[in-house]
C-alpha cells in the first residue's frame, strides 16, 4: 500500500493479493503521509553547538557538555535543527550572512547551544535561548548573557538535566518567549 510501482511486472510488485501504487501506473494518488493524523506540533528547537577553542586549556568542558545536551535533547520532545553560526558564503548548509542566520533563527520556538554568537543572535532575533557555557569556571558565554541580562544560562559546572529541564520549561513560556522578545527590542532594529 502506498508504494511506488515502476514496474507492475517486477518481483517487488508481484505475489501480492493487491497493490496500491501511489505512482509509477496510471494517475498518481496523494501520499498517506498527505493525509494521516497527527497531534499537536512540537516546539522548533535550533541547536547551535560547538567543539570549543584550545585557548580555554584545562577549563574546557566542550565535549562533556556537548555530549551531555545531545542526549538531553534527543529525548525531548522537538525538532531539533543543528545549526551553524559559521558564516560561508561558498558552503550551501550554512548562512552566509547575519540576516540569513537571523531568519533561519527567527524561525525557531528555542535555541540551545554553547556558542556565544547562538546566545547573542538568537535573543536578537527574538528567540528563547538555553545557553550553556562549556568552560569551566564560565567565559564569554556566561559573560555574554550576564552583559544582555539572559538568565538561562548554566555554567559548565552546573549543568545537569535538572537544570535543563526547568529552563527549557521557562523558555517554552510565555515568560521566557516575552522576556526574549524584550531583549530583541533593546537590541534594536535588525537592520
């Protein structure tokens, strides 16, 4: 049911009591998928993550955070987009300009990343950010989100799924989407 038959003579179609064809014999039918039910959408979750810089030596926790957000967030319940706050102009998966970020941003319910520009570009997009510094002791992403007043935000020493859970809770609210949608507005036009 709901196959494609290029060949209604092939092994793959045949032996069979009925074959519905979605296409590849006579008019093509719409996919189930096209119509199937489905429940509410989950929120849209951008995750913008990074290996880390040498410079940070000892104090780098990357790896251990990194690892531990992406089994965190692998049993929520979002789409979760990775995502790059890399500019290229010559590399189609990522943007190649602030703009381009800030839409594909714009588009997001949440970000959650360990990348400062994750944490700044995001909030002036208007998005909930849950950023995690991933250098001990915290560095300029804990800098950052002192400096534009962004309370979730977890140090390197500090997180744990606990933590993640009542943050991700907040800036799923309304709480967080308005306290997010403030800081864009201080951050002025986008233009």
């Amino acid at each position: 049911m709901d196959v494609s038959v290029v060949d209604p003579d092939a092994h793959e179609a045949t032996g069979f009591e009925l074959v519905v064809a979605r296409d590849g014999t006579g008019s093509p039918r719409a996919d189930l998928s096209a119509r199937a039910r489905v429940g509410p959408l989950p929120p849209v979750v951008g995750v913008v993550l990074t290996a880390g810089q040498g410079e940070y030596g000892a104090a780098r926790r990357h790896e251990t955070v990194s690892a531990l957000l992406e089994k965190w967030v692998a049993g929520r319940d979002c789409a979760r987009v990775p995502a790059e706050t890399r500019l290229d102009s010559r590399d189609w998966r990522l943007c190649a300009t602030p703009e381009q970020f800030l839409a594909l941003a714009g588009s997001w319910s949440l970000i959650l990343t360990t990348r400062l520009h994750g944490l700044v570009l995001g909030l002036r997009a208007g998005v909930p950010v849950l950023a995690v510094d991933p250098v001990a002791g915290g560095a300029k992403v804990s800098a950052q989100a002192r400096a534009l007043r962004w309370p979730a935000a977890l140090s390197a020493d500090a997180v744990d799924e606990r933590s993640l859970d009542r943050w991700w809770d907040w800036c799923l609210s309304p709480a967080g989407r308005n306290a997010a949608r403030r800081r864009a507005r201080q951050a002025g036009p986008r233009g």
